[in-house]
C-alpha cells in the first residue's frame, strides 16, 4: 500500500499543468469578441467568458485584458463612423477627432467591464464544471 501511494504522488508531481498563457487567453476571447459583436449584443461579455474559461483563475484580469485588445478594432470602427458622419465637413473643425475620441473611450470603459464580468462568469463556469 505504501509503495502505491508514493507512485501516485510522483505521477502527480511530474503531470504538473503548465501555467495558463494570459496573453494568448485574452486574444482568444477578443477574437471571440470581435467575431460575435455583430450577432450577440453582450458579445463582450462571452469573450471575457472564453477568456477566462480558458485561463482558469484570475479571470477579471484575463477578461479586462481581452476587453481591452477588442477596442483596438472598436477604435477603427468608431473612426471610421464619425468620418462618415462628418463627410464634408470643414477639416479644421476637430469636432469629428474630438467625438471619436469620446465614442472610444465609452467603448473602452465598456469592454473592459464586460471583459472583465465575463471573464469571472468563465471562471465560475471552470469552476462549476
């Protein structure tokens, strides 16, 4: 009995997991953000939720992460809406510069929330399964 029990703890010990990427997790789950943001409206929040299903812990980092990277395209978008708004407007104005700047920094604020929400949703999930 006692030579079984030692064989268990060295296959435990060299089956070690190997740490969870946080950076691959979270560009899994803004892939998932950008890809489902038009069909889902939270779509954020199931990026975060794959991200931090992914990871397996610290999911609130993980799913702020993967929220943040899915801004980087939501900033493009946002440009490119208010060029179109303001086609033919007086280039000296600003304004348009100036309201893109506001609609990305909402966008931001709100990704990173639901990144983060989702990615602690994904967690539990893990946890629960």
């Amino acid at each position: 009995m006692s030579q079984r029990t030692t064989t268990v703890s060295r296959e435990r010990q060299s089956r070690s997991d190997p740490e969870p990427n946080t950076l691959m997790n979270a560009l899994i789950g803004a892939v998932v953000t950008v890809v489902t943001a038009p069909l889902l409206p939270f779509a954020a929040i199931v990026g975060g939720a794959v991200a931090g299903y992914l990871q397996e812990r610290d999911g609130l980092k993980v799913g702020a992460l993967s929220g943040g990277i899915a801004a980087i395209p939501a900033f493009f978008v946002a440009w490119l809406v208010v060029g179109f708004l303001f086609l033919g407007v007086d280039p000296m104005l600003g304004i348009g510069g100036l309201l893109a700047m506001m609609i990305f920094v909402f966008v931001l604020g709100y990704l990173v929330l639901a990144g983060a929400l989702g990615g602690l949703l994904g967690v539990y999930v893990r946890k629960e399964l």
